[in-house]
C-alpha cells in the first residue's frame, strides 16, 4: 500500500522517458534531438537510482562499517589522517564496490 497509490513515481518517470524516446525524439532534430537524447538519460538515471538506490546505500553503509567507520565524513576523515594506511586494500575494496554502484545508476555500459 502506498499512500500516493498508482501510477509511482517510478511508472510516471518510466511513461515520460519512453514518450520523449517514441515520440518526441523521432520527430525532432538538432539542439531539441540532442536535448531529448539527455533528457531520456537523465530519466534512465533517475529510474535506476529508485529501483537501486535504497540498496546501494545499505551496502555502502555496510562497507564502511566494515572499516571501523559510520559515515562518508569520518571515512574522508580517516583517509586524510591515514588512519587507514595499513588497510589500504580494504579501502581500495570499499571505493570500487562504491564507484561501480554509481556507475550501475548513471551508465551502466561502462561497467563491461
């Protein structure tokens, strides 16, 4: 049960992506063909952060808890300090599990 019910928001963003790309990307050309095509990303963007989103920050939050760490600000914190000199494998670790869960949100083609 949702209190804002039907459509979600992940459907009204999913219908308006998919006109722009049926409707109004065909038939445009141009500065408005190139905005369509950003427009359709930044939607695709939006889409994957809802069905991913709550996930990934779970996982981010357990990736820092397994350094000892509650937050991005002492994590920087320790980094700067170099309280994490003698994990740096596990930093290493913990920053490329975060950056392929970004790109998996803002392209996941440069993930292969």
């Amino acid at each position: 049960m949702s209190l804002h019910g039907a459509p979600t928001s992940a459907e009204l963003i999913e219908a308006v992506r998919e006109w722009i790309e049926r409707d109004v990307l065909t038939s445009t050309e141009g500065r408005l063909k190139f905005h369509s095509r950003v427009a359709i990303n930044v939607l695709a963007m939006v889409e994957r952060e809802l069905e991913m989103g709550e996930r990934q920050e779970a996982d981010h939050a357990d990736r820092l808890a397994s350094l000892g760490l509650a937050d991005d600000a002492e994590f920087a914190r320790a980094v700067r300090n170099g309280d994490l000199d003698d994990r740096l494998d596990d930093v290493r670790a913990v920053l490329r599990a975060d950056i392929d869960a970004k790109l998996a949100v803002a392209n996941p083609k440069y993930l292969t």
